[in-house]
C-alpha cells in the first residue's frame, strides 16, 4: 500500500458492531405481515415505518417526515378470528387553524383490532370494536395502524393558548346602527282628529 492511507471499512468501525442491531426494528418502506402466522405463534413485532407508507396521513397533514413506531401483539381468538394489539406513534406537522402557523403533534395511537373472515362474525362485534375483515395471507403494516393514527389527529388543530394575541390584527369597530321603527314613518302624518 506505501504511503497511501487504507480508507476503514464496514467491520473497522469503532463502536457498535453491524450485526449487534435488534430484529425487526429497521426502517423499511412498508411492512408485509401474515396475521395467521403469527397469531398462531403467538407473536409480537416492533416496526419502524417510513412515513411515505403513509399517503392518507400525509394528506391529512402539512408534513409527515417522522417515521411510526409500531408495537403488535397477535393472538388467535375463539371461531377463527385474529386479535391484534398494540401502540402506533409518530410525530406530524399540521397548520393551527387559527394563527395558520405549524403546530406539531405527537399521534400515539393504541390498537385494538378484530380480524376475521366472515362479514357476519364482524357485523356482531360491539360498536366500539374495530374490525376488519380478513381471510388468509399478507396485509400491510399500513393497512393494521393508519386508521387509527387518522383518528389520533384533532378535529381542528390549535395551539394550546390562545394564538390570536400574537397576530398583528385588531377587528374593526362595528358600525352603529340605529333601528328605524316600522312606526316611525306614521309619526310625520298629520290625521284630523
């Protein structure tokens, strides 16, 4: 090699070795997971999701560029179902509807999921069970949590105080009006007596 320095490679770093990083919990564009298989494993899965696997709640938002964190539990039920659980968090950028300036929130999201194949078996469930119907094969990571995050985001976002104190706008004075009586018109006729 001479008097050339040897750039370090992959394996010459200092610190942290590349195969020491936990399972599962890369960043990937979007997760492809099989309910049924691990349901009957009985398994859980940490994810980090890109935030582009996300289009409805990028749409619903000013910015999305925090990946989601997702945590799932799943488990088989009774009759053939899949129960899911879990966290979902991400932090996105909305526009406060009263200054219009950005507003960050922090969405954390708590899943509690019904899978089953039959529409009947899913129509029964109590209202507040969230359901989806599912037969066997692949769903995506999206397909499980982005609901639930889109209910996570406020009706109409705001700040936590009142915003309109710092805007430079002050209401114009309301013009005096003065209500004309439908009488006042009989107060000028001159009527004999």
């Amino acid at each position: 090699l001479g008097d050339r320095k040897r750039r370090p490679g992959i394996f010459d770093r200092v610190g942290s070795d590349p195969y020491d990083a936990p399972p599962m919990t890369e960043v990937t564009p979007q997760h492809s997971l099989n309910p049924g298989d691990l349901a009957r494993a009985r398994a859980s899965v940490e994810y980090r999701v890109l935030p582009d696997a996300f289009v409805r709640l990028g749409t619903a938002v000013a910015r999305h560029e925090e990946a989601v964190t997702v945590g799932l539990r799943f488990a088989p039920v009774r009759g053939g179902g899949i129960r899911v659980r879990g966290m979902a968090s991400t932090t996105v950028i909305a526009a406060c509807q009263t200054c219009l300036e950005e507003l960050q929130l922090t969405l954390a999201a708590e899943i509690d999921l019904l899978l089953h194949s039959e529409a009947e078996v899913l129509e029964a469930q109590p209202i507040d069970q969230d359901t989806l119907q599912y037969a066997e094969g692949v769903l995506g990571c999206t397909d499980l949590v982005e609901d639930q995050l889109l209910l996570e985001l406020p009706m109409v976002p705001r700040h936590g105080t009142d915003c309109m104190d710092t805007l430079d706008y002050t209401a114009p004075p309301a013009p005096e009006l003065r209500r004309s009586s439908p009488f006042d018109a009989l107060r000028d006729i001159d009527l004999p007596v």
